[in-house]
C-alpha cells in the first residue's frame, strides 16, 4: 500500500511538538510537505520531516505538493481561509480547532466541506482520551441515572504569548482552550447547548479567564473554568441521581465513581489494586504520548484511516461551528452582562444553528 502523503501548514509549537512526532510514529504515513511564513518555524519542524519540501505559504505548498491529506495549524485567524482553500484543492483535511472566528467564517468552511466531500476532522482530541470515552459510555449505560449537572475546569499557566493573547488575532481562553471543553461537554451529554451566562477577565494577556454558566437543551447546568493564567488543571465531574463520575486528564488513570452506592467511602486494597492493573494500559499510553497525552495519536489515527479510505469522519466542521456559536455567544454575554442564547446569535437554518446531538 503506498503511503499516506500529508502536508502540514503552520509549523508552530504544536505542530512540532505533537503532529509532527505523532504523523512520525504513523505507519504508512510520509510528511511530505510543510508550510509557514516563519523561516525559522520552517526550519525546525524540517528537522523532524528532513524529506519534507518546504513551502512559504499553504498556497504554494497546495500548488507544488502531491498531497493526500494535510493538517492545518496555523494561528486561529488563519483557520478558515486555508480550510477552504485546501476543500477547494479536494485533499482530506485535519482542522486545528476553532473552526474559524467568526459565523460567517465557519459557515464557509461547512459549505466547502460539503461541496468538497473529502473527510474532514476537527481537532477536538480530547473526545478519543481514553478516560473521557469510558465516562461517555458509562454516562450512555446509565450508571449514575439522570445526569443532573457538570462541572469542568481546563487551566494552564502558559499564559498568551504572542498572537494567543492578543483577541484580535484569534487568541483568548474562550477560543484556545474552553472550545475543547464546550464540544467535550456536547458530546459528553449527546447535547447542545442552549443559553451561556459568562465572564470574562484579562489578567495577564486579553480575555485570558472565564466562567461559563451552560444551560443545555435537556435543562442540564454546566459550570465551567477556564484560564490561561492559572495552575495546569483538566478535570471533568458529572454529577447524577445515583453517584458521581469524575476525570482529571492530568492525575486520573481511570473514572472515579463517588457515592453511596459507589462501593462505600473507603476503598479496600484489593479493589485499589484491582483498579490499578485495570489502569495500566493507559498509564503505558499516557508515559509515551506526547505531552502525556494519547488522545492525539488517537486522534490523528483516525484522522488517517478515513483519509485512506475516504469514510466521513467525526467530529466533523459541522462540530466546530456549533461549538464556535457557544463561544460567541459565551463572548457576548461576557460584554454585555447578560443571559444570551446560542439561537439568537445563530439564524436559524446556518449550518451551526444547534441540532439534534453531537456525533
């Protein structure tokens, strides 16, 4: 089988510390072309594809390059002008998210997804994280009962250097991380949200903090934090009828399950070792995962199966262009000290209008 001939635009810190190496470690992956207006950018990620040619812009990588696929992490403002162009060019397409900034912008990338009719992947990750698909499926078994509320909260003290702190340019919390908690809580819950209650607060770069207060479609509250100014924390917690699950991606190897039916206050030893041989596997594929991280090898994976095979693929731009109308909406609210629901900044009948649950 001949290989799986990807280009990457935007050789930034991710792409170099996470793609690059994950595309790496891929069988029957070839990087065959990079593209970034930074020289030095270009340089660096040439290091870990040396047989890569190197591209200025992503036009001149998608004029030059024989491509199947190409993974696209340029800055945020970036996002739906190369999306567009590389649908157009009619090659599979892995999407750092946000999908775009604006409405306007997503709604483009939507209908050239569709007219284009090539896989294309949202980079959502966190959904395949291992810990976060058995809370998923545990949630569906019912294990809890109704789910009652959620409460979330993703920090990070890498703060917004460069254009991540500069709103204009697509940087801010509400983008960069609390889009990944906004789409993991939809899927979570095969639900959208419905009203956002926000704030927002500029402590060492724009728009850095925020709160969000989600009411979803079924009435389940949602309180969420998110920083970029504030200790590493990535923590999931659903609380329901009959118990409470609860994830942190950093220091759990597995779902907790708290309550009066949960087993009982005081775990016996041989339950914790029990949990513990359970939970080995994904300690082995969190030490060996970039960042510690094995959703995005996970993700990738499946970003390159459906390119190969040319299936559909999810989460798809549809995903992150209603996850984008939350985070506006979570904006708007934020600056005018208001309750707004995600319909009144959405039109109705945009292909990011909220509709039926998340894939």
């Amino acid at each position: 089988m001949s290989p799986l001939r990807v280009g990457l635009v935007g050789c930034g810190h991710l792409a170099r510390e996470v793609h690059l190496p994950v595309l790496a470690s891929l069988p029957g992956v070839e990087v065959v072309a990079l593209a970034d207006p930074d020289a030095g950018a270009r340089a660096s990620a040439a290091r870990l594809a040396p047989t890569a040619a190197l591209y200025e812009t992503h036009a001149a990588l998608l004029d030059a390059a024989d491509l199947d696929a190409v993974l696209a992490c340029p800055p945020t403002a970036a996002h739906a002008d190369v999306a567009c162009d590389v649908l157009v060019a009619g090659r599979a397409l892995y999407l750092e998210k946000p999908i775009a900034t604006t409405l306007d912008d997503a709604e483009r990338v939507v209908e050239a997804w569709r007219a284009a009719g090539v896989p294309t992947m949202m980079g959502f990750n966190y959904r395949l994280n291992p810990l976060y698909a058995d809370l998923r499926r545990r949630l569906r078994a019912g294990e809890v009962g109704e789910v009652v509320a959620v409460r979330t909260t993703f920090s990070s003290r890498v703060g917004g250097g460069g254009w991540r702190g500069q709103r204009g340019a697509g940087g801010g919390v509400l983008l960069e991380i609390a889009s990944h908690h906004v789409d993991l809580v939809r899927h979570l819950l095969d639900d959208e949200v419905a009203e956002v209650a926000a704030g927002l607060w500029s402590r060492r770069s724009d728009d850095d903090t925020a709160t969000l207060d989600l009411r979803m479609a079924s009435g389940v509250p949602v309180q969420t934090f998110c920083s970029l100014s504030a200790v590493e924390d990535d923590r999931v917690e659903v609380i329901g009828e009959r118990g409470v699950l609860r994830v942190s991606r950093y220091a759990s190897l597995a779902v907790e399950r708290v309550g009066a039916d949960a087993g009982g206050a005081v775990p016996s030893v041989a339950g914790h070792v029990a949990r513990s041989v359970r939970a080995a596997p994904y300690l082995f594929e969190k030490r060996k995962a970039p960042w510690g991280e094995p959703s995005y090898r996970l993700a990738l994976g499946r970003f390159v199966e459906a390119a190969r095979s040319g299936e559909a693929v999810a989460p798809d731009p549809t995903d992150g262009a209603r996850c984008l109308a939350v985070l506006l909406a979570a904006d708007a609210s934020a600056r005018e000290g208001r309750l707004v629901a995600v319909a009144d900044v959405v039109p109705s009948g945009r292909p990011h209008a909220p509709a039926g649950g998340s894939a």
